[in-house]
C-alpha cells in the first residue's frame, strides 16, 4: 500500500520535499493543540484524538519522502537537509508541546526534545567519523511518535469518560508519564548508539 502511495504520489508530481515539510507542519500543528489543549475533559477529548492523527500523519510523511525520492529517481542535493532539519524540529514540537499539555510536565517535554535531538546527532556523528548509520532504540523516531500517539489516544479515552489524570495516575499526568519514558528511552537509545559506534570503528 505504501509503494502505491509512494507511485501516485510520485506520479503527481509531489517532491520528496515537499512531504518532508508536510510531516514537519503536521507535527508542529500537533504540538500547538498540546499547547492550547482545554483542562475540561470532554472538551479536549477530540484534540486529544486530532493531535494522535497528526502524530501519525507525520511519520506517514517521514516514510513516504524517501520511497518517492526513489519512486521518481531524483534526489535533490539539498534533500537530505529537507530530511533531516523537519524531523528535529518536529521531534521538538510535539515533544515540548506535549509538556505544556494538560497532564504535562515542562521540564520533562524540553528533557524529551533534547534527548530526542541527541538520538540523531549521535547518529550523524558516527556516520560522520565512518560508521554505518545506526537507527537502533529503544526509542528511535518511530518508538517516539508511537509512544506519544498512544498517551494522547489514552487521554482521549480517558476524556471521554470525563475523568482526569488523577484518577487514572495519581499525581502524575499521563502525558508526563509518556514525556518521562521517551526522555528515558531515548537517553538510553544515544548511549547504544554510541556503543555500537566505537565497536563500527574500534
């Protein structure tokens, strides 16, 4: 099904590019609802849904850009900056809207982002010296949206019962909860990484 996407897309003229900026606005327009999400429940249990779309949207982007840049045989010499600048700001989005969000914590959502950003500098920084990229997690960009995409559907569900993270967790919000497990995940996701750079190099 993606390789029909990818094909149609490709044969619409849709550049790689342009799906790499769309993943990135469907993400920064994620992190915004975090941000102005409603405190009452069943108001924000749509948003809560909305954003999980948007989330997902953008991995869909992030897989499609490059099929279609393989799709049509052309890669830009700018492309892989198209590639890469719109995931980080798009880990960033939605990372620290979501500790803005109702359930949030701040401090974790910049913890998240930052740990999110050194995953890839990691990455850049191993192919840089002569290693094969590594793309292991526990929690790559993938394991990451999957992980949000589930707090926020959990949230969405526990909206529609008009209930609120105290009822479910106690003191600790939902989305708080999800921003301490990326920001963990990914913590330990760079230091695999770099591991399994110096034994590429040793």
């Amino acid at each position: 099904l993606s390789k029909m996407a990818a094909h149609w897309l490709a044969s619409c003229g849709v550049g790689a590019n342009m799906i790499s900026v769309a993943g990135c606005v469907f993400a920064l327009s994620a992190g915004a609802i975090f941000v102005v999400m409603p405190s009452e429940p069943r108001a924000a249990a749509w948003l809560w849904l909305l954003a999980a779309l948007l989330v997902q949207l953008r991995l869909l982007a992030n897989m499609l850009d490059g099929m279609v840049a393989i799709e049509a045989q052309s890669v830009a010499k700018h492309g892989e900056l198209y590639n890469e600048l719109p995931d980080r700001l798009s880990d960033m989005a939605v990372l620290i809207g979501l500790g803005y969000a109702p359930g949030g914590d701040i401090l974790l959502g910049y913890a998240a982002a930052l740990a999110a950003v050194l995953t890839a500098y990691v990455r850049a920084a191993g192919t840089a010296i002569g290693a094969p990229p590594v793309y292991c997690g526990p929690m790559a960009k993938p394991h990451r949206m999957h992980a949000v995409t589930f707090m926020t559907v959990l949230c969405a569900a526990v909206a529609f019962l008009g209930w609120n993270d105290e009822a479910v967790l106690g003191s600790l919000g939902i989305p708080a909860l999800g921003l301490l497990i990326i920001a963990l995940g990914a913590a330990l996701t760079c230091l695999r990484r770099v591991i399994r750079i110096a034994r590429a190099i040793g």
